[in-house]
C-alpha cells in the first residue's frame, strides 16, 4: 500500500535535508579551516626554528678583549693655605701702581754690571845674593858635566863656524825647580836656543836660603860652543 505524502510534508522533509546537507558542507568548511591554520602555524614554527638554527650557525667566535688594567691615579695634591690673622704686619710691601699715563716718559733702563777688581797677584821676591846660593845637584863640576852631555851643536853655528859663550839667567824656586830662563847674552846660529833647552831640562837643585826659609833666587849660567 503506497503511503501518500501530503504537499507539507514534502515540504518539511526538503528543508530538513537541506539543512542537514548546509551544516555538513559547514562542517567540513570549519574543519578546513582549522586544519589551515593548524598547518601555518606549524609552519611558521618550522619556519623560526630554521632561522634560529642559521643564525645561531653563522654567529662569528671573536676574542674577548681583556680588560685594561687602569694605572693607578695619581694622590691629589693638597695645597696647604695658611691663614694670616688681619693684624700680622708683612715685611717688605711692594707698592705698584697701575694707572700709568700715556703721555708719560718712561726712562730705559741701563744694567751696569759690577765691577770686579782684579787681584792681584804678589809674586815672591826674587833674590840675587842670598846667604846660602842654589846649587846643582853635585856641585859645579856636576853642572858642567851635565851641560857638555847634553848640549847639541847647532848645525847653522857649526856651518858658520860660529863659537862663544851664550849667558842664560834663570831662576831657581824654593821648591828647586827652574823658571824664567832667558838669554841675557847670546851668539845667535841656533845657539841661544840650545842653550835655553838644555837649561829647561836640568834636574831640580838645591834651592837658595835667606834666613834658614827657601826662596826665590836669580842664577845665572856660562854656555860654552866650541867647534873642535
């Protein structure tokens, strides 16, 4: 038997179908999106992990750079201020004044340095005649000994057949030794000053004494140049 349905109820049983056949397409639409957003998401995470892992690779070591040690600071010096109470008197004022005028003259000034004296210098008196006479180390014989070993003849004299005596003055100071030795009498060719030489090179003698001190005294010498 063939059950009828009225109009309506077709109606009702379209419209449930379609309802139903809406919520499931609804359904799946919701779902799809979840799924999307599920999936960019891990992506995304995917995505940061990776970055990480790169950046974390292509990170560059460099050196740590040592602290410097800093030298040490120098103790500020203090500067002691001392207090002068008003009523101390201070020695020595200096009065300047400042106001200056232009049309002023102002006188230069001239240094004159000091002057020094010069001092003068007292030489020992030299004696001619003292109570005990220099003497040559060994008498006079030992002089003219000395003299005759040593003199050289000079060959301008020998050529020009020069020959005399050449007469040296020296003095003999109180420690024997010789100075000022000059010719007060000579016969030139080269003579005089051989004679000078010889006498510079003596040996110190015996000083002269006046009143039991040593002195200054004069002396003087015979050089004899005699061509044999």
């Amino acid at each position: 038997m063939e059950i009828k349905k009225s109009p309506k109820a077709d109606l009702e049983s379209k419209k449930l179908t379609f309802t139903l056949i809406g919520l499931v397409v609804t359904l799946f639409v919701v779902w799809r999106v979840f799924e999307y957003k599920s999936y960019d998401k891990q992506t995304i995470d995917d995505l940061q992990r990776t970055v990480e892992v790169i950046e974390e690779e292509m990170v560059e070591i460099t050196k740590q750079e040592q602290p410097k040690v800093q030298p040490p600071q120098p103790k500020p010096q203090v500067t002691q201020i001392q207090v002068v109470e008003d009523d101390v008197e201070v020695e020595d004022e200096i009065d300047i004044n400042a106001e200056v005028d232009q049309d002023e003259v102002i006188e230069e000034y001239e240094f004159t340095p000091p002057e020094i004296e010069e001092e003068e210098i007292v030489e020992a008196e030299i004696f001619k005649v003292v109570e005990e006479m220099p003497e040559f180390p060994g008498g006079s014989a030992k002089l003219m000994e000395y003299i005759q070993k040593n003199i050289k003849y000079p060959m301008m004299a020998r050529e020009s057949d020069i020959q005399g005596r050449v007469f040296v003055n020296f003095v003999v100071e109180p420690d024997g030794s010789i100075s000022n030795v000059a010719v007060l009498r000579g016969i030139g060719g080269g003579c005089d000053e051989e004679a000078v030489r010889v006498v510079n090179s003596m040996p110190k003698w015996k000083p002269g004494k006046q009143r039991g001190s040593a002195v200054r005294c004069a002396y003087t010498v015979p050089i004899i140049f005699k061509l044999q």
